[in-house]
C-alpha cells in the first residue's frame, strides 16, 4: 500500500536558473526549510491533539456517547501516530541534506527532480523507481 503523507501547506517553488547545478547550497536550504516548515506544522497539530483531548474528555452517561467519543479520539491517535512516523521520516530527510545525500534516487542514483521533491519532499526514490517499486507491492502483496 503506498504511503499518504500530508501535503506541506505553503511555500514558494523553487526558480531553477540556467545551467544551475542541481542539489546546490540553494536549492538544498529551500527542501530544509520545507521540510522544517512541515514538521513544525504536525508539531503543532499534535499539541492541538492533546489540548483537545484534555478538554473534550468527557464521562458520558449515554454509552452511545461515550463511544462515539472514544471513536473521535481513536481516529485521532491514529492520525498522530502516522503523523509522529512522518516527523521522524522527516528528520531522517533533513539528516540526509546535512549530510549532502539529498535529491538523488536510493535505487538508481539519478536526480528525483525539484518538483517531485517539492511535491514529497521526503521522497527516496524517483518516479520510475516509485512506480516499479508499487507494481512489484501490487503483485507480490507486500
């Protein structure tokens, strides 16, 4: 099953310039900044979690209540527990611009491409790579 990852909320697209190296200082401050930009936001959302869940706790009388509440915040530990995962994904991403190993495609070495990072700023593979990569899970199962 492919993964879901929330978009980032907002940034300003890269503008290549001619002849421009590719996973330059630029460009390797813009993806940090997106990336610290997006933990920051789910760092956030997780607080507005808990300061929810400590002021809707409520001991319903009605048992229909009370599990639909248990329902709501199930669903909502869920989320975070998914959310939690990206921020560590995201701190791995960030490990690897510091360490100059940003932008390129683990299985086949070429560029993932400014745009496509953009759109998953955490992606680890290309899009030929992501796509063979889902249609071995598809048939295999994995």
């Amino acid at each position: 099953m492919p993964e879901t990852q929330k978009p980032v909320s907002s940034f300003t697209p890269y503008e290549l310039k001619d002849g421009e190296e590719y996973m330059n200082d630029a460009q390797l401050k813009h993806f940090k900044q997106i990336l610290l930009n997006w933990k920051q936001e789910l760092m956030e959302e997780v607080d507005r979690t808990v300061h929810h869940m400590k002021e809707d706790a409520s001991n319903f009388a009605d048992p229909s209540d009370r599990a639909t509440q248990e329902e709501e915040f199930s669903l909502e530990l869920r989320t975070r527990d998914r959310e939690r995962k990206l921020i560590k994904k995201i701190g791995k991403t960030v490990d690897r611009i510091e360490d100059d190993d940003y932008g390129f495609c683990d299985s086949c070495g070429v560029e993932i491409g400014i745009r496509r990072l953009e759109a998953r700023p955490t992606a680890t593979l290309c899009i030929d790579c992501k796509t063979l990569a889902e249609i071995k899970e598809r048939q295999t199962g994995i």
